[in-house]
C-alpha cells in the first residue's frame, strides 16, 4: 500500500469517528433536556410558567389544548420548546427542536 492510499483511508477513519463523537455529544445534550423539562409533564400550567417564563408565543391546537412555544438561540442556533396543555391546565406532553 502506497503512503497516498493510506493517508486517505486514515482521513476517513478521522471523519467517521469525529461524526460519531458529535452523534454521542448531541444524543447526551437530547437525554439532559428531555429529562429536565419531561419532567414538567404532568405538571400545572403554573409550574411550567414559574419554571420557563412567559412563552414566546401560544395558540390552541386543533383538539383544543394550548400550546406553549418557548423559541432561544444558543451559539446562533434556534431552539423550540413546546408544552401541550390540556383543559386542565395540566402539561401532557413536550417537544423540543434544535435545543443544544
């Protein structure tokens, strides 16, 4: 094998394995924040509102929930939040897009 093939199968070993490590970074940074702000599933409106703020925007969805979307920028990067709420004012479910 010629030291010019080598070097490239080296680079694309490089490659491969520095995507993968930001794979597992991003996967570890998903898992932290599904963890926090899961846990406010469950929850009253009122302790996701002491938690988070006021949301940057609402809006009832189409089965008549509220919906409570929290947008940032970390490093110039959007983030979404959203809490579904229900009649009850109890939070069923959370999403999250882009958070970092």
């Amino acid at each position: 094998m010629n030291l010019k093939n080598f070097l490239i199968i080296l680079s694309i070993f490089f490659i491969f394995s520095g995507c993968q490590t930001i794979k597992e970074k991003s996967n570890s940074i998903v898992e932290k924040e599904n963890k926090k702000y899961g846990k406010l599933v469950g929850k009253g409106m009122s302790d996701l509102k002491i938690e988070l703020g006021n949301p940057t925007e609402d809006y009832i969805n189409e089965i008549g929930n509220k919906v409570f979307v929290y947008k940032t920028k970390k490093y110039g990067i959007p983030c979404e939040r959203k809490f579904e709420i229900n009649q009850n004012n109890i939070v069923e479910s959370f999403t999250s897009i882009g958070c970092i």
